[in-house]
C-alpha cells in the first residue's frame, strides 16, 4: 500500500525513538511525518533532518510552539523566547511550519488570553519568516480553553488570522477539536479563502473517553463525521495531507507496529472509498 498521501505525528507512536519512527513509518509508505519536540529532545537535529531525507519522509510541522499566554510581563516574555527557540529546530530540521497551541492563563479572561496570545504570535511572525518556518495556530475543542488555548474554535482562529494579517500565520485543523462546530463549511471555506488552510490533523472523538487528553480514537472508533469534514476540507481546496495525530495511553501501552497497522487499516476504510 502506498501512503504517499498521509503523514503521522511522532506522538502518536510515543514510546518510539525518532529512528524508531523514521524506519517503521518509512517501511509503510507513509509519505510524511509531524515531529513533536519530545521526540527528538537531545538529538542532533541536522542528523535527524538528513534520516528523514534518506528515508523519503516529508516534514510537516514542528509541534509544538504556543502558550503565549501569562500573568506576568516575565512569563510572556520567556514564552516568546521559547517559541524563538522553537522556530530554530524547525529551521535544522527542514520543518516548514510550527503547530502553535495558543495557551490560556487560569485566572485570566478568555478576552485577556486572546490578546496575549495575539500580541505574542504577532512579535515573533516575521522571525519565523526568516527562518522559513510557517506558524500555525491550531484551534483547541472548548474543554481545554481553561489552561490550553482560548483559540477555541476555527470561527475564532479565523478571527484572529484575520486580525493579525500576516502571511506567514495560518491555521492547523485538528478533526478532534472542531468536529462539533456547526458552521464549520463556512468557517473551513473563510480558512481557505484568507489563505491560512494549511495543515490537518485526524483522529476521532470519542463521546465516552476516559481521559481528556490521552483517549483519543483510531478514525472510525468515535462520533466526529470524518467523510463529512473530509468533503469540506476537498471543497474548500485543501491539497496538503491528512495527518494521524492520536494520543491513547491505551495504545501506547501495546506493540505500536500493531497500532500503526490499525490506524493504517482504518485510514484504507474511511478515506479510501472516498
Ligand atoms: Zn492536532
């Protein structure tokens, strides 16, 4: 089977190695690969770039930078500078975009959170520019606006794309997160027509999960309608690759080569037939 079309997010198989994830991901025909900065902490990045190229991967995104936001003027700071560094590693590893998980501030008001968060992307957008790294925001599903990211919906991604008007932000769309919005052809359409459609992120969202962040489905195993997101996503022009991106702590405890053949066989039932 060829997967040319697909690209995995490093988290999705955590207990591997980079060179774990590079060979079995490789060995698949799996055409692409989002690196998560956990997966290659301590590594030689220009070493790890050279594997990917050896290995016919295509890179897609570092993740992740983001959480802008904080109640001191010391804590937003070191957060640019973060994100400074952030943008550096995925300039030595040939990444061409950077996934930001926006931050959100307990204490804080969504409004507050949303400017800080502004104003960060804001001041480092034209240094990312020049280190020919893309910043993408991705919007976050509700739940997590009280410590995440206030960027809760792609209505107000969009929003904020359009506010900062830089052509260097775009957007990531994580099925996970936006599944439930009901304008989300229109707000898929305005994504693609402001130019900031960038990335896509698949998994499926589970109406049972036992854990907020870590029980998220194979496609397939949950409620999110993933042929209907799938159609608007073609409609509006979307040309790039589906990404699996799933964290499952149920998963990561079991053989990840069997999990990638499970995600890999559910990916042929939904989106092959399309
Ligand atoms: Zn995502």
């Amino acid at each position: 089977m060829n997967y040319s079309d697909l690209a995995i997010h490093t988290f999705t198989t955590k207990p591997w190695s980079i060179d774990q994830c590079i060979e079995e991901y490789a060995r698949r025909g799996i055409g692409g690969i989002s690196i998560w900065r956990e997966t290659v902490e301590g590594e030689d990045l220009c070493l790890v770039s050279r594997k990917l190229r050896d290995a016919g991967l295509e890179g897609v995104s570092l993740v992740r930078g983001g959480f802008f936001t904080g109640k001191t003027e010391k804590e937003r700071r070191d957060a640019l500078e973060e994100n400074r560094q952030a943008i550096r590693e995925a300039e030595l590893l040939e990444l061409p975009s950077l996934v930001l998980v926006c931050g959100a501030t307990v204490g804080q008001s969504p409004r507050e959170n949303y400017e800080q968060i502004r104003d960060g992307i804001g001041a480092i957008a034209d240094d990312a520019a020049n280190h020919g790294v893309r910043l993408l925001v991705e919007p976050l599903h509700p739940v997590y606006a009280g410590d995440r990211s206030a960027i809760s919906s792609l209505k107000v991604a969009n929003d904020l794309c359009e506010e900062l008007n830089h052509n260097n932000i775009g957007i990531a769309l994580d099925v996970y997160h936006v599944w439930w919005e009901l304008d989300l052809a229109e707000q898929i359409q305005r994504c693609a027509d402001g130019g900031w459609l960038d990335t896509y992120h698949i998994c499926d969202f589970k109406p049972d999960q036992s854990h907020l962040l870590l029980d998220r489905g194979i496609m397939g195993e949950g409620c999110a309608d993933l042929v209907g997101i799938d159609d608007m996503m073609t409609a509006a022009g979307f040309e790039g690759r589906r990404e699996v991106e799933i964290f499952s702590s149920k998963w990561w405890e079991r053989d990840q080569g069997e999990f990638l053949d499970e995600i890999l066989y559910a990916y042929d039932k939904i989106y092959r037939s399309l």
